[in-house]
C-alpha cells in the first residue's frame, strides 16, 4: 500500500472548522484510494494543522519517524494556508519524496467570514514559499479541486505513479550481463550519468555465468526449479529438451547473481555470443523476468531496461522493450513494432516457444530455441524511452502515448501495430534528437507521470508527446 505524508495548511485567522474538516476530507480521500496517511493529530497541534516553527517541527518528526514507508507527500490547503510553516515542514523531514499541493475550492454561497477559505490564492504563496526552498512540488489538474470529487481520485491515481517511480529510482542496481555487442553502438551509454542520479550498473562477464552453468548439474535443484517455471510459463512442444535444460540453467544462473548483488533489473548480451557458445537465445528467460516486473532488456541496453522499469513501477503492469520498426502501409499515424522476441506474456494473446528465425541464419536453428513468438494484442499503451546524454552530461528522454491495434500482420517475433496521434512529429524527435531505435512499451496511461517523475523530482530532461520540439 502506498503511504502518503499529509500536511494540513491552517491560517489561524480563517475558521477553524475549516481546517478540521480539511483534514478529515484529506484522509477520507487517501483512503478511498487506498493509501494510508501519516498525519499530525488535533491533539498534537491545533487541528493537526501547521501554522507555526513549532508545528512545522512536530510535523517533520512525525515524517521522520515514518521515513521508511513514507512515499510521497500532500499538502492540503482547507483555507489560505500557512505558506512559511509547510515550507519547514518539508525541509525539515528531508524526506526527498514528491509533493503533490491541492487547495480546496471556495463556494459562491459561502464567501463570508465563515466560510471563506482563500485557499485559490494560498496555494501561489505555498508554491511560492517551496521554489525558495528548492523543494519540487507537483500541482493537481485543476488549480483548486474538491477532495472528495472524482477528478481529484485521478489525481491520487496519477500522484501514485509518480511517487513509484521516483521511490523505485533510488539507489537502483541494474545488472549488466555481458558486453555490449558489437555492431550496436546505440545502446552505449554513461554509468557516471547514471550514478549521479543514485543508479549503480553492476558488471557480470558472460564468462562467469557460462563458467557457473557449466558447475551446475541437470539435476541440481535451482535448476530442474527453472524449467518447471519455463514449461509451465509458456508452451514448449517444438523444443528439444537439451535447449530446455539450458535455458533453465541459464536463468537459475542469473537469479542467483541477482540475489546475491541486490541487483533489481538487468540487460543481458544476446547478439550473437550465447546463441554461437551456449546454444540457446535467452529470451523466455527474460520474458519470464518482465512478466514478473522485473525488467530485462536485451543487447545491454541499459537505458532501455530502465525505461521499461520506469514504466513497470507507474503502472504495476509488465513492460517490454521494443524496436521502432517499420511504416505500416501509408498510415502516417501507424508503425510496426517488434522484437524478435523476449517481450513478457502478458502483451500476447497466445504465444509460445520456437527458435529466433534472424539469428538462425548465421548460426543454426538448432542454437537459437528459446524465443517468445507471438502477436501483440490491442489495446491502450504508453511509450518511454531515457537514455544519458555524454555530450551534455545529463539525463534526457520522452514519453507519450497511443494504441496497440488489431491490424492484420504476417510476420515473425514478436510484433504489433501501434497507432499513436502525430506520430511523424514522433519520429522525425527522435531522429533529429539522435534517441535510440529502442522503445519501452506497457500496456497502460501513464506517460503524464513518467514525465513528471523524469522532470519534476529526478532532475532528467523529460519530453512529453506531442508537445516535442525536434
């Protein structure tokens, strides 16, 4: 359950009814949403408001105390708000999470002493107060909105991903397993960029994991665990058994490095160095990894496999990396995307286990079992993709959103069409900013908190479609 630090603003010249009742609509809000609220008490300040130095300290020992489950925090305005005493509150809990600022509407019928709240102008000396401390702030869709109204629960709803991401960021471990390949200079990248922004890359040579798979016997229990997951994750009826067993060693390996280096995410080199000494491609291995949230891209893309973990920690749901890939027929708003494939089950109808028909080729179908093949379903997605900028020294990326469609496809892999609205100006960003061919894709809408989270908190540039400028 997301847990959520909620400061009362109180201006002790306005009503205090108007206070108390503000904090109690506050904590029924959260928890129709279902998150839990760590809020001062009436009985340790007037309304279990902050008005004054000493209720700002009160309240940041409170957050202190709660520090460790604390995700991010809001500050209600039932009236004007003192702006001076929230703004200590915030520096002194030195909490580092997001802030979302609400102010609760004044009502034309009540506009006299006894009910007025001025809570619409509060807020611009609260927001005011935070840009001089340097503490970033979100603001709710509209200016002032009822906390018990529909639009504010899309508010929370949007707040929550944004505080998932930005808490899921701090001081993430994401493995590399293996070296870039290659041919594939796009997917370089900065580890000093990354660790500025408390996000470590820990190293493994595809040496160490083929020398640990080579230590493990058939029969040893980490293994013979994986292929019972393998088998009963995705159907395997036209794959040998020797490509079974090494496919469960395989990820019986890569857990249990993960484990013991607190590594949370990973990208792994496939291209084509397991496939030629190993014989397998890794891809249901790392299918079964994204479909448990645990994000794993290929080809080393370390930025991709942060990107899609981005977009896993918004919305709860699998994401899989994806290439931008080809035009689709004269549709200017259509394009293919595909990957050949290692994309988590939850983005197929069906799928099932065959041999990666690229890289066979070069090096024998006999190597290559191991890929999830199957077609993309229909339905809502959001898009993301942040990568380190050596040039600048910075974080940079974009978001947006569209759909996956139904439209007819006669291909390999795994692939889908998607459809997203002024997708030439899409595309002629990425090009003219130099992104990536590779994408992050997830099933959902929340392209809006990525941007906030990447903007707003992680201090990333962040571009949001379609206001993009190429």
């Amino acid at each position: 359950m997301l847990t959520l630090g909620v400061i009362v603003g109180n201006r002790g010249f306005f009503p205090g009814h108007l206070a108390s009742s503000g904090r109690e609509e506050m904590i029924a809000a959260l928890k129709r949403a279902g998150i839990a609220a760590v809020v001062l008490d009436p009985t340790e300040t007037t309304h279990g408001a902050v008005e004054h130095y000493t209720d700002a300290q009160k309240c940041a020992d409170l957050f202190r105390r709660h520090s460790h489950e604390i995700d991010g925090v809001i500050v209600t305005l039932p009236n004007f708000g003192d702006e001076r005493a929230i703004a200590d509150s915030l520096r002194l809990a030195s909490l580092n999470v997001p802030v979302l600022v609400q102010a609760t509407p004044d009502q034309t019928s009540k506009m006299t002493i006894a009910y007025r709240r001025d809570s619409f102008c509060g807020k611009m000396s609260v927001c005011n107060n935070l840009m001089q401390y340097r503490i970033p702030y979100s603001l709710t869709s509209l200016h002032t909105i009822d906390p018990a109204s529909e639009k504010f629960q899309d508010d929370l709803r949007w707040f929550a991903q944004v505080c998932r991401v930005v808490r899921g960021l701090k001081n993430l471990r994401i493995g590399a397993i293996g070296a870039r390949p290659q041919a594939f200079n796009t997917v370089r990248y900065s580890e000093r960029i990354l660790e500025s922004s408390g996000i470590s890359v820990i190293t493994l040579d595809l040496s160490e994991v083929l020398g640990r798979i080579e230590t493990m016997k058939d029969t040893d229990e980490a293994a013979q665990a994986k292929l019972s997951a393998i088998k009963k994750y995705v159907s395997t009826g036209s794959v040998p058994d020797s490509a079974l067993i090494k496919m469960a060693k395989l990820g019986a390996v890569i857990d249990g490095w993960m484990a013991e280096t607190s590594v949370k995410i990973t990208a792994i080199q496939c291209w084509t160095s397991l496939e030629e000494y190993f014989g397998v491609v890794p891809c249901t291995v790392m299918s079964m990894m994204s479909e448990a949230l645990i994000p794993s891209a290929c080809e080393v893309d370390i930025p991709g496999t942060l990107s899609m973990h981005m977009l896993a920690l918004a919305s709860q749901t699998p994401s899989a990396l994806l290439d931008w890939n080809n035009n689709y027929g004269e549709n200017e708003n259509k394009a293919v995307c595909f990957h050949c494939s290692n994309l988590p089950k939850h983005f197929f109808n069906d799928v099932v286990m065959d041999f990666q028909a690229i890289i066979a080729g070069t090096v024998g179908k006999e190597n290559t079992f191991g890929t999830c093949v199957g077609r993309v379903k229909a339905g809502a997605m959001s898009f993301a993709r942040y990568s380190t900028d050596d040039r600048r020294g910075i974080v940079r990326g974009y978001a947006g959103a569209g759909q996956f469609t139904n439209d007819p496809l006669e291909t390999f892999g795994g692939a889908g069409v998607v459809e997203i609205p002024h997708m030439q100006k899409l595309l002629h960003f990425i090009c003219r900013q130099g992104f990536e061919h590779h994408v992050a894709a997830n099933f959902s809408s929340v392209a809006p908190a990525l941007h906030e989270a990447a903007k707003q908190y992680l201090g990333w540039e962040s571009n949001l479609h379609p206001d993009l400028e190429a």
